[in-house]
C-alpha cells in the first residue's frame, strides 16, 4: 500500500476540533446570558425583530441600568475567555466583528431558547444531575483549553490522561479475556445462630456442629454454589451459552482438613483436577474459634488474602477459586481450623433459578483491592469523573464483581444503557463468532449524500475549517456562572462527519486511534424496554429528539469503554425520513457507570472500606 502523505497527525485535528468547540462554548457562554436580558425586556419578538438588536436609544430607567449591567458583565466575560475576539474591549458593542457575532447567535438562541418548553425536555434523573457535575468538574477533558492553561499544567494534564488510559487498560485486562483476574476467586461467611446457620433453607433443618461432624451440610443449602456460579461460571461459557440458562456447578466433598494450632498450615500447592468439568475447589471453614491459617490464593500475579480469624467462633466461612489457582494456608497460631473441600463441577441443567441476591462478600473479590488501590491513587481522576464497566448480560462474572466491589467501596454505580457508535456487533449483521465491530450508520442526522472532507483535508493539507457541528436538543439553563455554563455548553456539540472520519482514519495506514472526538454516546436515565418511536402524521422524528423523549438521554462528550462492549440489545425503532423513509433501529449496551469523586472528597471511601 501507498502510504499518505499528511502534514498534520490525528491528536492534532483533534487538538483543533475541540479548541475550535471550546471557543464556540465559552463565547456562546458570554453572549447568551447578554441577550436573554434584552429579550426579558423586549419579549420574545425580540428573536424575529428585525431591528438592530444593539439600539438601546430607546430604554430608559430600570431597563435602561440593566442593559448597561448587561454590557459590562459582557465585557468583562469576552475579555477573560476570548480575549482575541475583542481587541479594544472599552468599545465591545462597537466592533463590527462581534456586531454580527450577535447577531447571528441571536437566530442560534431562539431555537434554543423558545418560551415554550420543548416536548421532549425531561428533568435528568439525580444520577443523571451527579454525572453533569462530573463532567464539568473534569479537567482531563478540558486539557485542550488553551486560555486557562500554563505550559507545565498542559503537561501535567497529558501526562495524568495518559495515565488515566494505562489505569484503563490495566482494569480492562482484569476484566476481560483469558487472563482476567477480576473473578478468580470470590467468598462469603454465613453466621452462626443459637448454634445454627443463620442463612440455611428452610427445607433442611440438620446443620453440623463442629463438635460432632456431621455431614448434613451441603453447599446449596445455602445459595454458596448459586453465588460461586454467578462469579465463577461466565468465563467458561461462551457469550451465547451466558445467554442459555442452563449450566450450573455441582459441589462434591473431597475431604475434611484439621489443622491443629499451634503450627499447622498447608503449603502452597495447585489443587488437581478430578474430572475434565472440574473448573475449582470449594472451602467451607466450620466455626471455630482459631487464630491465624489465612487462605491466600493466587492468580497471575494476584491474590486475595481470607482471613477467617475474626469471625470463626460464629460463622461458616466459604471461598473458592478456579482450579488453576495457586493456593496456601498460613499457619495456625491457636485453635484448630476445620474445613471441607469441595471439587466444583460444570453441569448442564435444564432450569436454573437466580438467586435473589448474591451473597458473595465484594471484598473476597480480587477486583475490590485493585479499585481500593486505584482509588488511593491522587493521580487519578484526580477531579472526579467517570469510568464504564461492560455489562455484558445481567450482572455475573467480572461484571458481578466490579459493581458489587465499587459499591461495597462507597462508589456511587448504576447499570444503565448506552447508546454507541459502533459498539460491539450489530446483531442483524455479524453472524455469531464473527468478531467483528462495524460501523454503525450514523446518528447524528448527517447529510450522508455530501462528503465531508474537511478532516481529510486538514490531516492532508494542515487546511483550518469551520467545524461544523450539531447541538444536541437539551435545553441548558442559562447559568449565570459563565465558567460553569459554558462547559455545560461543552456537552452538547457533536462535531459532524466525525464518523466518516473514523471510516477513512480506518482505512489509513496511519496507525493511530482518532479517540476523543469518536468517544461520545447517549447514556439513557433507566434501562428501558425496547421501544419504537412515530411521532404521527407523518412528521419529523429525528432520532437525537426521539433519543431524548423516548430515552431521556445525556449525551457524554467522552466515554472510556474499559473494557469494548460485547453484547447489544435493539433499544428501540424509529422512522427515519430522507429522500425515501425507512425504519432504522438502534442497539445500545448496558455499562456500569460508576462516579469516581476527585481526590480529595475520596475520605468517606477509604473510611468506608476500613
Ligand atoms: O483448608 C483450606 O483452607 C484449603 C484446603 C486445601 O487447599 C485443599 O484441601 O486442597
Ligand atoms: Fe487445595
């Protein structure tokens, strides 16, 4: 292949789509509050006069105090934001330039801004409200702010979200694949009543004392096999076997082990398999009162430590992990530690009933250590903001895990959906075992009849260009805190032919990731049913205001998939109207989203997680 000339790399157009975006923000931020006070004193004909907008002859009194209010908190925003705009900042209404810079956005802000409210303005869920904060509240992405920026904290700002893309791919590989160390192993403790299990079914009312070993305790009894399945399983199963309900572990007894303090332990060994559907080992501590004999188990350079000294007078405590784990018991410093081990087995079952709720520890979860160690780490999201974790269906395996460890951690999680460019196999396209992730056709409501070469252009010729962008329908109350507002503007504009973009960056040999500018996607406010959208007679339903109305989205300028979603539901069907109309159905995934305060309000987690 015939390698392409450029003279301007990737990260450089996105350097100059989102300062160019930024600009547009922080001048809309100055303006838009200017004239929202005209138009309270002139009502809305304001937007259709065709008068000049900047003749203030004829107010008077009160009005007349608050124009002139107006102006000068103009000024003074123009002159900190942009202060290249307006060289002789005394004169600001008197610039020809920044004249007709009014005027145009004063048709930009009457289909914002109606009186009407719109049909399809939802209030944001309080989730919703807390993920807004932490997007304005996140400096990575404001990185490429050139006005508030020193050279070193430039530096500084790259060097953190080049660390926040290692901390993400370390947690993806955790995560995801064959070496994933989120869900190796996982525990639980059930407790001890007037000498019974607190926790034991009703069916079954032996229970085994410790002084008398009786055998009459069995796993299931007490969802531990329904809780190990949810944690253990998903890596042996394929995503469509995930999908079947049918698979399930089976515990047999393998042996009783007692270690008598003051010096028994079991050295570091791998327990061998008995059966080829053999996939781990099960252990039950009995309770008794003994100190030491932690049971450390570990798994590609990862360990969870159970300590079962300070509830094993009163409790049954439980663990298991995969077969290939390494695993040692430390010595036992007083009392005797008494356990059964279990070999589990897959099998294959016709029905399978969810527990209701798991009742695995979070912080037997190997993942719980690393998010606590994460979120120590001052360096990252050190002013808040948020990661996705793939949901790949219902909460089980690494996923089960991540958010049961996020929420014992005090980290504010939800489980919702995503709507996604491109994210993951479009069901109706890709045969299963295809692993291959087509482009979906865009959303935006581009023009797909013209081509969009600007960024072509650019990379090819170094070319400036208008960015040309959609805003996104949410109404954004005027804020009267100017920095505030125009990063809530930030949140709207989706630069167009970005996707197209991403086609011909594909088919480039240019080898680099066009990121920030593709990582944006709609996050709805619930997990819905799949729904269908006509907005009757034959009317226009564009899908972003059909995303909002029937979805109650937030459109997230950035999202960072941890790990790359896996699995897509239709989300819902709308009639799409060009030269011929269609129907076009969309996919979206569920993620876990999880708020990660900024450093310093990280106090409360770390008390939490004592
Ligand atoms: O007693 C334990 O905690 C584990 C025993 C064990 O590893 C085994 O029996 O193979
Ligand atoms: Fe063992």
């Amino acid at each position: 292949m015939n390698p392409e000339k450029f003279v301007k790399l990737v990260p450089e157009l996105e350097h100059y789509v989102c300062t160019t975006l930024i600009d547009r923000c922080k001048l809309d931020a100055c303006i838009f509050p200017f004239l929202k006070v005209i138009r309270d004193i002139r009502g809305h004909d304001f937007f259709e006069s065709s008068d000049n907008v900047l003749d203030f002859r004829d107010l008077s009194g009160e009005n007349a105090k608050q124009i002139e209010r107006a102006i000068a908190e103009l000024r003074k925003n123009i002159t900190r934001l942009r202060p290249a705009l307006v060289a002789d900042e005394s004169k600001i209404l008197q610039n020809e330039a920044f004249r007709k810079i009014l005027h145009d956005s004063r048709g930009a802000m009457s289909d914002q801004y109606t009186d009407k409210p719109f049909a399809y303005e939802v209030n944001p869920t309080a989730f919703q409200e807390r993920l807004i904060e932490s997007i304005v509240g996140m400096q990575p992405r404001m990185e490429q702010d050139p006005t508030n920026d020193e050279q070193g904290a430039t530096q500084a700002r790259s060097l953190s979200s080049t660390a926040f893309d290692k901390v993400c791919q370390e947690l993806g590989k955790g995560i995801a694949g064959e070496r994933a160390t989120a869900s190796f192993a996982c525990g639980g403790l059930i407790p001890i009543k007037d000498g019974k299990p607190a926790q034991q079914s009703e069916a079954k009312q032996e229970y085994l004392m410790s002084s008398t070993v009786q055998i009459c305790f069995h796993p299931a009894d007490f969802g531990i096999l329904e809780s190990v399945e949810q944690v253990l399983l998903p890596r042996f199963n394929s995503d469509v076997q995930n999908l079947l309900p049918f698979r399930r572990l089976t515990a047999e007894l393998y042996k009783l082990n007692v270690y008598v303090g003051p010096s028994g332990l079991f050295q570091k060994h791998v327990d061998t398999p008995r059966a080829e559907n053999q996939i781990g080992s099960l252990v039950v501590c009995l309770p008794a009162p003994f100190e030491g004999g932690n049971l450390v188990v570990r798994h590609h350079g990862k360990e969870v430590d159970f300590d079962w000294t300070p509830d094993s007078g009163w409790a049954i405590q439980w663990a298991a992990f995969y077969s290939d784990c390494e695993h040692e018991i430390k010595a036992i410093t007083q009392g005797n530690r008494v356990t059964l081990t279990y070999n589990l087995y897959v099998t294959e079952h016709m029905c399978r009933s969810s527990p209701e709720k798991s009742i695995v520890s979070p912080r037997s979860l190997p993942i719980y250590s690393d998010f606590k160690d994460l979120l120590r780490e001052p360096g990252l999201m050190k002013y808040a903001g948020h990661a996705k974790f793939l949901l790949p269906s219902g909460l089980k395996g690494a996923d089960l895990a991540v958010y049961s460890a996020l929420f014992e951690l005090g980290v504010e999680a939800k489980v919702l959906p995503v709507l996604k460019q491109g994210a993951g196999p479009d069901p109706s396209r890709v045969t299963p075992g295809e692993d291959d992730y087509p482009v979906e056709d865009d959303y935006s409501g581009e023009d797909e009849g013209e081509p969009y070469d600007v960024y072509p252009e650019y990379l090819k010729k170094g070319t400036e260009f208008p960015v040309d962008y959609e805003q996104y329908p949410y109404r954004i109350p005027i804020d009267s805190n100017v920095d505030r507002y125009w990063k809530m503007l930030y949140l709207a504009p989706h630069p167009l032919g970005i996707e197209l973009l991403v086609d011909m960056h594909t088919e480039s040999v240019m080898g680099e990731p066009v990121d920030k500018l593709t990582r944006g996607g709609f996050i709805g406010a619930h997990l819905n049913p799949y729904a269908t959208c006509d907005p009757g007679g034959g009317g226009e339903c564009p899908v972003t205001q059909t995303l909002n109305s029937t979805w109650h989205g937030l459109y997230h300028p950035n999202i960072t998939w941890i790990v790359e979603p896996a699995h897509r539901e239709m989300a819902f069907t709308y009639l799409a109207y060009g030269n011929e109309s269609s129907i076009e159905t969309l996919y979206s995934c569920a993620a876990i989203i999880a708020i990660i305060p900024p450093f310093s309000e990280r106090g409360s987690i770390f008390e939490a997680s004592k």
